[in-house]
C-alpha cells in the first residue's frame, strides 16, 4: 500500500501582539515614500495619495520607489535606503 502525504497551507493564528509605528501629528513638511509593490493600479493609488498628503497636508517632498515584482520582498538595501530618506512611507497594493 501506498502513503500519501497531505499539507495543510493555511498558517495557524498568531497571538503575538505588535505595536503601531509611532504617527506623525503634523506632515508639515515631511518625505513621503512611495513603495509601489508593482500591482496593477498600484501606482496610481499611490500617486494620488503623495498628491493629496503634499497639497492638503503639506508634506515637503515624495520618493517614490518600485520593487521589482509583487511576488518578491523588497530588498534589504531599498527599505534601508527609504528608512534613511523618508519620514513615512506608504505601502500599496493594487489589483
């Protein structure tokens, strides 16, 4: 007789509890960084909400990055490099 062996892929619940990132009261003059996962429409969501943070909530500047594809993480070195040059960054998903 044969053995068949079955995988279960769904994760099991975390209990462990994180916090929130600390929030900015006032994005006066803030860097705003744009990762942009490379899902369809992502950028244009993005986009538009860099727009909307600079006119109505006047954050100084917008960096805005692409990781190469949805499926892989962002590298090490760009979350580094937003980490350094940005106040707060924005993570999208589109379609």
């Amino acid at each position: 007789m044969r053995t068949i062996q079955l995988l279960d892929p769904t994760a099991r619940p975390r209990d462990d509890e994180q916090p929130l990132a600390q929030r900015h009261a006032d994005l006066s003059g803030k860097r705003v960084g744009i990762l942009d996962n490379t899902k369809s429409n992502a950028d244009v969501l993005m986009k538009r909400m860099a727009v909307i943070l600079c006119e109505k909530h006047g954050a100084a500047e917008v960096i805005y990055r692409r990781k190469v594809h949805a499926a892989i993480g962002a590298t090490n070195a760009l979350l580094d490099e937003m980490a350094e040059s940005c106040d707060l960054v924005l993570l999208g998903s589109g379609d």
